[in-house]
C-alpha cells in the first residue's frame, strides 16, 4: 500500500519576484511509500552560460547562490587575476563579475548596497555571482569587458 502527497515547498528567495519571472516550477513533492525513503525535489533554474565562444545551460535549484553554482559545474568565472586574489565569495574583490544577458532584473535577487558600490561605473547589468541567488532563468556572461 503506498501514499502520494504534493505540494509547495516554501522557497527562500526573494518573494518580491514576478510571478512571470519565475522559472519553470517542478513542484516540491514528497512522496511516501510505506517503508521507503522520502524525497523531495526542489525548483530548477536554467542558467544559459556563456564562456567566451562556448555557451552551455546549467541547472540551478532556485535560491542558490550564482558563484557556487558556476563554480559547481565546473564553469570558469574568474579572470587569472580573479583566480589567484579572490575573496572566496565574501563580496569583498569584485572579481566574480558577470554580465546577465536576459532577466537581469527577475533573474537573479537586487543588488546590495555593497555590491552597487563594488560596481561603480560599471554597466548595470554586470553583477557580483557571489551576491546574487538565482531565481528564475536567467543568462549570463563571464568575465565581461566594458566597452
Ligand atoms: S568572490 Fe569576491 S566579490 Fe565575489
């Protein structure tokens, strides 16, 4: 005999997100089989990346944090410099700066005042990885350059 439940899952992340903005949501469920493990699955993001001349997609759980989870699939975020004096994801170097392509302002949670003030003079679509949870699909660039 077995059971099946679902339902939401309250997310983290910034309630403040248009409705529209969201990504495709996999219900949180759980499912329950009598004398089983439960499992549960969270919402997933796909973050198109673009690496110089590649581009691939990533599968990001919403409200994760954008470094960590470049840094998970292997994607190359930092400069040489970056790669050597990077404060470790504490928002304190400006190193792992990306440009976001599409969704700038729902693909990712608001820039902090620490993160403004980091980005001075620079293009409002750049953003620290470090700073930002993913929230819905988003692209993004690596190692933009200023015009
Ligand atoms: S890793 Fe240093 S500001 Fe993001």
């Amino acid at each position: 005999m077995a059971a099946f439940v679902s339902g939401s899952v309250s997310s983290s992340w910034n309630s403040n997100v248009s409705k529209s903005a969201v990504c495709k949501r996999e219900r949180a469920a759980v499912l329950m089989v009598f004398g089983s493990d439960t499992v549960a699955t969270a919402k997933k993001c796909t973050v198109r990346v673009e690496e110089g001349n590649k581009t691939r997609e990533i599968q990001v759980d919403a409200g994760k944090n954008l470094r960590r989870a470049l840094l998970d699939a292997k994607v190359d975020l930092y400069t040489l410099g970056g790669k050597f004096r990077n404060c470790g994801g504490n928002g304190a170097c400006g190193t792992c700066v990306v440009e976001v392509l599409e969704n700038p302002y729902g693909g990712v949670t608001p820039m902090t005042t620490k993160e403004t003030f980091l980005l001075t003079g620079k293009p409002n679509t750049w953003r620290l990885a470090c700073r930002a949870e993913v929230t819905s699909d988003l692209a993004i660039r690596t190692k933009p350059k200023q015009n």
